[in-house]
C-alpha cells in the first residue's frame, strides 16, 4: 500500500475544502473560544480583576491609574475580539487588533520579568501572526460567505443589465 505524502490526495467530508482552509478554520476558531473564554471569565467582574493587575504592576514604573484603565478595557476587548475570531467577522482587523493587544501585554509582562508568562503570551503572538500570514485561506468564515454573497450579487446585476444601443 502507498502512503500519500500530499495533502491534496486525501479528501475531507466537505467538498471543496483543502486541508489548509480546515487547519485555518481549526486554528482561528481555538484562538477565538480561547480569547472569548479570558473575556467572559473576567467581564464578570472587571473591578476585581483590575484591581489584581494594579497590584501586580506596582513595583514598575506604569502609572496605576493607567493600568487599571487597560485592565478594565481589556475583558470587553478580549470578548469582542473573541466573538469576531470565532465567527470569522472582520477576521483580519480582528487579527491585528489581537496581536497588537498580545503586544501590549508582552511589554507590561517584560517589565515585571515576567519570564515564564510572556513565553506564553509570545505563543499567542505567534498564533495571531500565523493566523494573519495566512488568511488567504480563510474560507470558512463568515467574511468569506459576505464575500461570496457580494460577487454573486454583483454578477446577477450585471447580468439583469440593460444595454442602451
């Protein structure tokens, strides 16, 4: 028996669908339930967790009350960002709004010395960055259905078009 070593060769169960397309549906769905999750559990009670995050940046040199601004924010960022990657809505501003939050917190992590957490947050960097290289795959999203719904929109007014001789 011959192992098939492309990926084309093995078919998935929807048609049309390669292997990268899944993988990149797999991978922004995790991320978005991922971030949604640190949303929820946090926007329960955002004054708690704010207050825990003043706490944590005390011996640095960021202003408390700026802290405790970002780290009220940051539940309803974390849920909005959570809900478009899992639904695959403005997937890439949603991406680079992750990543550039993924970057704030790196910063404020490394300046705790924070070493063993910002690993972890360099782990989400690298998923959002992975995820915005190859969003040309994104097909399974609702962006990609707005987009087909476009372009058949369009094709079907072009078609219903009158000429004038």
């Amino acid at each position: 028996m011959k192992l098939s070593t492309s990926p084309e060769d093995t078919s998935l169960p929807v048609p049309g669908l390669t292997h990268a397309m899944a993988g990149y549906f797999l991978l922004r769905l995790s991320l978005g339930i991922n971030i949604l999750g640190h949303g929820l559990v946090r926007i329960g009670n955002p004054g708690a967790f704010a207050d825990a995050l003043v706490q944590l940046f005390a011996n640095t040199w960021l202003p408390s009350p700026l802290v405790r601004l970002f780290a009220l924010l940051l539940p309803f960022i974390e849920l909005i960002l959570g809900v478009l990657l899992t639904l695959g809505l403005l997937t890439r501003a949603a991406l680079f709004a992750g990543g550039l939050v993924m970057v704030s917190l790196i910063f404020g992590t490394a300046l705790r010395s924070d070493w063993e957490t910002l690993g972890l947050q360099m782990i989400y960097a690298a998923l959002y960055s992975a995820l915005m290289a190859t969003a040309h795959v994104n097909r399974l999203s609702l962006d990609a259905w707005w987009a087909r719904t476009r372009s058949h929109s369009r094709a079907a007014s072009s078609t219903n078009a009158v000429s004038v001789p």
